[in-house]
C-alpha cells in the first residue's frame, strides 16, 4: 500500500541534480579559463579532497568560506600547479551554477508527487550555486523551500539544520515528513537521529548499513511513484 507524506524533503546534489556531471563541466571549465592543462584523471583527485572537506564540514571542522578555497589549494598542490585560488574557486562556482542537469525521472516524480505533496530541498551545498542552479531548472516550480547549510548556519546531519528545515516548512508532525537522499552520513544518519523517515537513493547497489533504520531504498527516483501517493 502506498503511503502518503504531505512533505517530502530531498537532498540536491546526486539525487535531484546531477552533480558528477556538473562538477567535471565546471572543473574542466575552470582550468581551461586559467590556461593550465587538463586531464580527465584530475577529477578523481579533486572528488577525494572535496569530499573529505564536505565530511569535514558535516563535523563542523571547516566553514563553507574556508571549504571553497581550500579544496582547489590542495589539488593544485597535488597537481603541482600554479595558479589564483580565488580565481579558480570564482570560475569553478559560477559554471557549477549554471548546471542544472537533473537525475534522471526527477522531473517526472517531482511533478506527479507535487500535486499532492509539499516538496523542500534540503541542501548542504554553497548558497550561491544552489540557488543559481534552481533559478536555471525546470523543477523550481515544483520547490516550496529551498534550505541550503550556508545561509542558515547549520548543516546535515545536524540536528540544528533540521530544526531550521522544520520550522521553514511549518513545523510538520515529523510522521509526515519523508527525506530522500543519497548520502549515508549527511541525509540518512541525520534524517534517522532526528527521527523522520528516510529514503536512501541508492543507484549504485551500495551495500546498506545494518545501523540505521532506513524506511525505503531505491535505486531509480521513478521508484518514489510506487510507494508515495
């Protein structure tokens, strides 16, 4: 039987937006601005240290302000390369923003569940390209609130960005509150500790973790249309 949630809370960046693909347009996009040379297998590189610092983030170890220029200091270290941080990290951001790839099917569940549902963005990505990002997409008519980690201070999986997220959508009863996501930490761990069900998109088939007690997983988001109305 399907169930129904009058909120659906999803993540942004690898389960509505397509963030592999925007992040090696915008990382290519920023070397070839600034003349230095480019090779596919730079983007492992940068993928390890941004990902460390958005996990250093989650644990309130970095800012968002330090994050943005640090994680091109170090993969122009490891690259052994020379150039302006700030102009990189200001090229970098500005094409990430222009990207508004969507996963595929987003449109499609995000169009049939808003008819019925109210539908946030729960986000801890940068203020700037988030919202530049929904502006360009066709889903922003589909988006009640948009909650992104640098404007208001906190970030998944926090408990303090969900309160946040839960008084911007007016206080729901958190049984009516569903939140997909394609992260462990960030979205499942911090939708489970504050005690909303979750939803882990999970298309690559990873293995799921026996501590945490995750509502639904999927594997496409067309998957949505068969368990909510």
């Amino acid at each position: 039987m399907k169930k129904h949630y009058p909120w659906l809370w999803f993540d942004a960046d690898g389960t509505l937006f397509d963030y592999n693909r925007a992040e090696t347009t915008a990382l290519r996009h920023a070397f070839h601005s600034l003349s230095l040379p480019f090779d596919d297998s730079y983007l492992d590189i940068y993928r390890r240290i941004n990902h460390g610092l958005w996990q250093a983030l989650e644990r309130h170890e970095i800012t968002p302000a330090a994050l943005r220029l640090r994680r091109f200091e170090l993969l122009l270290e490891a690259l052994q390369l020379s150039a302006s941080i700030d102009r990189m990290s200001g090229l970098y951001l500005e094409q990430l923003g222009i990207c508004a790839d969507l996963i595929e099917g987003a449109y499609e569940v995000l169009e049939t569940l808003g008819r019925t549902c109210q539908i946030a963005i729960v986000t801890n990505g940068l203020d700037a390209v988030q919202r530049s990002r929904l502006e360009r997409s066709t889903i922003r008519g589909f988006i009640t609130e948009l909650i992104i980690s640098e404007e208001i201070g906190a970030a998944k999986p926090h408990a303090a960005f969900f309160e946040i997220a839960s008084a911007r959508t007016g206080n729901p009863p958190k049984s009516e509150i569903l939140l997909i996501g394609d992260s462990l930490t960030s979205d499942m761990r911090g939708g489970a500790d504050y005690g909303v069900h979750i939803c882990w998109y999970n298309p690559a088939a990873g293995p799921k973790p026996d501590n945490l007690p995750i509502t639904y997983e999927i594997r496409h988001l067309r998957e949505l249309l068969e368990l909510l109305d």
